[in-house]
C-alpha cells in the first residue's frame, strides 16, 4: 500500500480510451512528466458513482491548465464502463467523458493502492494525486457512501504544486508561509 512520500504502485490495465475497441491499457508510465489525479469508485451504475465522475469529467479542463490528468477506476469490466458512458445522464449514466475510465476486473490495482474491501470485492472512494515524478503527494479514503468534492481536489492539487507551505484553508492566489 503507498503511502505520501512513496513511488506509486505500477499498473496496467485496459481502458476506454478508445471507446470502440476497448483495447488500450494506460499504465503508470503513461502520466511520467505530468500529475495524475487517479481516483477509485466502487461500481458503475450506482448512485454516488456517477455525480462525482460527472463533476470531474466537467470540470477536466481545469485539472489539464494544472498539468495533471484525471483516471477513474474500479472493478468493472471496460464493457460495463462504456455502456455507462454511453448512458444519458438522466438515466443514471456518465454520457461521455473528458477522461479514461480503468477496469481493475483483477482487483489487484485497488490492492495495491490499499483501497480493495475483500469482502464486497469493490473499491473505497480512494483518491491519489501523483507528481511528474511518480510519488504519491496527497491520499484520501472515503466511506463507499460519500461522495469527494472536485473543489478540493484542485486545491489540494494547486497547493502541492506551489512547492511552499500552505496553511489552513489557503487557496490558489494567496501567499504561502
């Protein structure tokens, strides 16, 4: 499991970025030189899934001004993850997204990362954001029933990114200790 300050674990898995074959795996060594906001759901076509993955996928321009990527995954099969994307979103579906969505159908990415429940077999709400470098700079883990906030994530990721200290509640713009 990483930890802050680690080498993120190595992986690679198929993905939707092409959305037709369903044959392209994205791997650590793909997001080398930029950040990567890599996050972990638990299912597709549940209903906290889909309102966070919206919010990232509406808001991608704002994480790729920053430098980073964005990969959202969970143990669903990349089949599954396409038929969601193709769903409208007033039908509980992603309908198209500015991002990649991975499928651990092994589960040992969600292992690997710490966030694997071994007895439901899905993923916690773990989310990782990792330098150009490949080390892990902020981790957070949440309950199956809440939700993240996209607001947060760009901050924390623009506050790493200033190199300084930040204090309580900063946000982009104000001046670091």
């Amino acid at each position: 499991m990483p930890y802050v300050g680690s080498k993120a674990p190595d992986f690679e898995m198929l993905s939707t970025r092409n959305l037709q074959t369903l044959d392209q795996r994205v791997r650590m060594s793909d997001y080398r030189g930029k950040w990567l906001v890599m996050f972990f759901y638990p299912l597709d076509f549940t209903f906290v899934c889909p309102t966070e993955i919206t919010a990232m996928s509406d808001r991608h321009q704002e994480f790729l001004e920053l430098g980073a990527e964005v990969l959202g995954v969970s143990v669903d099969s990349v089949h599954s993850h396409r038929a969601w994307i193709r769903a409208p979103r007033e039908q509980n579906g992603l309908d198209l997204l500015n991002f990649p969505l991975a499928s651990d159908i092994t589960k040992q990415v969600s292992r690997d990362y710490g966030v694997l429940l071994p007895d439901q077999g899905v993923a916690l709400r773990g989310l990782f954001i990792i330098d150009p470098d490949g080390v892990v700079r902020y981790q957070v883990v949440h309950d199956l029933n809440v939700g993240r906030n996209v607001d947060e994530t760009l901050r924390v990721l623009q506050a790493l990114q200033t190199g300084g200290l930040c204090p309580v509640n900063w946000k982009p713009g104000q001046k670091t200790l």
